[in-house]
C-alpha cells in the first residue's frame, strides 16, 4: 500500500468514527414559522421554558397529546399495566403496574382535517404550544387566572398520540428539543412501531399492514403519514394498506385477502394501532394462519413474509418508555397507583401572547 492510499484509508476512517459519534441535526426546513420565530430567539420566554428541561425532574408528568377518546384509552390501558418487574425490569409481571407511583397527563387536541398547507401550520403551531405549556412548572385553574395558581414538576415525557401529529408536528417539538439541549423525550406510537418493524426485518423497503381506529384518524391520513416516514428513510418503494378495526369479527383474514386482491408480495409486518382490539385473539388469528395444519396456511399463509412480525403500537409505546424512564432514572419510584389528570389548553383571556395556557380538568365553566 502506499503511503497516499493509507493516508486516505486513515482519513475515511477518522470520518466513519466521527460520522458514528455526530449527533442528526434536525431539518430546519420542515418546521412553521413559529418555530422558527423561537429558534430566532424572537420569543426568549418560551426558549427558557425549552432551556430548563436540559434536566428532566424525577417527578414530572408523562403527557399525551391528542384526540380526546385515545387518551382515555391510553390512560385506561396503562393505568395497571404490569408486564415487567418493577426490580430488575425484566418481562415479566410481579403485580404491580409498571408505571407505579408516575403521573399522567392528557391534553385533547384535535387533529386538523383539512390538508391545505395553512391548515397543517397551525396545527404545527398548535402541538409546538401545547408542549411548551407542557414544559412550565404552573397550570392555571381558569382562563382568568393569568398568574397560574397551580403548581406542577414539568412534563418529563411528551407523546403524540395522534398518527396524523407524526407528519406535522413531531419534527416541530423535536427540532425544539434538539436545539435546546432538552432531556425531555419525545415519543410517537406509530414512529416507534414502523422503527421497530423496519429494523427487526432489516430491510430498506417493506410492506405494511396497518389495522386503524378509523374514528381516530382516516385511512387516507395513514397513508400520508406512511408515506411521509418511509420518504424520510429514504424507502419511497415501501407500501401501506389499512384495514378499520371494526371491517371485520375476523381482522386479520380479512386484512391479508383485502391486501391480496391489490398486491402480489407478501406482508412484512401488520401493525395493530387501536387500542381497543383484542390482541390475544388477533394473535391466535394469526397462529391459526400460519399453522400448516389448517387449510387456511395456504390461502392466507403465503401472503405472509418468513420473517413476518405482529407490531402492536400501545406495546412499543409502553416497552420504549418503560426502557427510558428505567435507563434515564427518571422513574418516580412510588409505591402507588398511576395518577392521571386531564388539561385544556387555552388562550389566555387577558393580555394574550404567543403562548396557550393549560387549564386543570378540575375547571367548570358555568
């Protein structure tokens, strides 16, 4: 070798070290104008508000964001939920809820249906809002009280429970984050599920079943939203298909031969994102698919992939925030039942900014 190709072979060496330990900076391009305006600097207040999370506190609240019946479900659902030890955090259940002793919070949003672009900035702006009202240490117990009588630890955990917020409004809060060095994390259900499935199958482009909550969010929504993430990794190629949850008593046949009369490749994963399904019998559905004892393995089997994985997104949710909050000790560790609280955000009544408000659940208006 000579000396110039080793001199070279060193420098693409040292570039692959530094590409590995750089961190992604996020794509300033895909933001709203208000998120801009505070990477300026031309709103400082909530710059602050974003500057203090550099340290999550122990004690802050978990919060979800989006369409008012999925956060009650999602408050329903983890509220006992107990797949792993509390110790040792291994999977396993010991009979006490893994998020003993956490606090919850919900705030409805709801997600713009029109996809005009000014329609989908505002709700850009809107979800940039709420989660900065999020980040303040006070809440407010009506639209009147400007000071905030309320205190509270700031949120340690932001997730967007809406699919539609993955496509406009998460790269918004992450940017934020980012750029001001923020412990608080950011979570997705569906981001964290198609990261799962396009990393468990190892492949740049996959095809994917999605069985939805249409009340929740359109079919059509899913397909953006899908589309939006696989151009963001650059897997253009990559198909979707969604099924309603309530198409079929029998989901799963009914998504593989609804998917078989428009596509002659097999599905790679099916992700379950409703959280009223009954996973136990999707799951057996499935096994009785795949089993080379029932006649069905041949009709409904071979539109199935070797590798083919079952993704259930309030699973991934609870399995990547468990794993942070354990990672990060940020877990409260008290001995007690989950709490939960529900807020409204609003527009302060009086002297009114560039800023929402979150108001207690514990409000009446009369």
């Amino acid at each position: 070798m000579t000396l110039r190709s080793w001199a070279l072979c060193v420098l693409l060496s040292c570039l692959c070290i530094l590409g590995g330990c750089s961190r992604k900076k996020p794509d300033n391009a895909d933001i709203c104008l208000y998120t801009r305006q505070i990477l300026q600097n031309e709103y400082p207040a909530q710059m602050n508000l974003l500057r203090a999370g550099s340290n999550a506190s122990i004690q802050g609240e978990i919060s979800f964001i989006g369409n008012e019946g999925l956060l009650e479900k999602y408050y329903e659902l983890y509220l006992n939920y107990d797949v792993r030890d509390n110790v040792d955090g291994r999977t396993e259940s010991d009979g006490l809820p893994d998020f003993a002793g956490e606090s919850f919070s919900f705030v409805p949003v709801v997600a713009e249906q029109s996809q005009d672009s000014l329609s989908l900035m505002r709700q850009r702006e809107t979800l940039v809002k709420v989660s900065l009202a999020l980040l303040d240490t006070v809440y407010h117990v009506s639209p009147y009280d400007l000071d905030g009588l309320g205190r509270r630890a700031a949120s340690k955990a932001l997730v967007l429970c809406d699919p539609s917020f993955l496509k406009d409004g998460y790269q918004d809060i992450d940017t934020l984050l980012n750029a001001s060095s923020s412990a608080v994390m950011l979570f997705s259900p569906l981001a964290l599920s198609l990261d799962q499935a396009f990393g468990r199958l190892g492949r740049k482009e996959i095809n994917a079943g999605i069985i939805v909550d249409s009340t929740v969010c359109a079919l059509d929504s899913y397909a953006q939203v899908f589309a939006h993430y696989t151009a963001s990794r650059g897997a253009t190629a990559s198909k979707c298909y969604t099924l309603p949850s309530d198409a079929s008593d029998s989901l799963m046949h009914h998504l593989v031969a609804s998917y078989a009369s428009v596509s002659t490749k097999p599905l790679d994963c099916i992700i379950v994102d409703d959280l009223s399904i009954d996973v136990p019998r999707l799951k057996n559905e499935l096994a009785d698919m795949l089993s080379v004892l029932n006649e069905s393995s041949m009709t409904y089997g071979k539109m199935l992939s070797d590798d083919f994985v079952l993704i259930v997104s309030s699973e991934v949710l609870a399995r990547r925030l468990y794993d942070s909050l354990r990672s990060r000790n940020l877990f409260t560790h008290n001995i007690s039942r989950p709490s939960g609280i529900y807020y409204t955000a609003s527009a302060p009544l009086e002297g009114s900014g560039p800023s929402l408000i979150m108001i207690s659940g514990n409000y009446v208006q009369n």
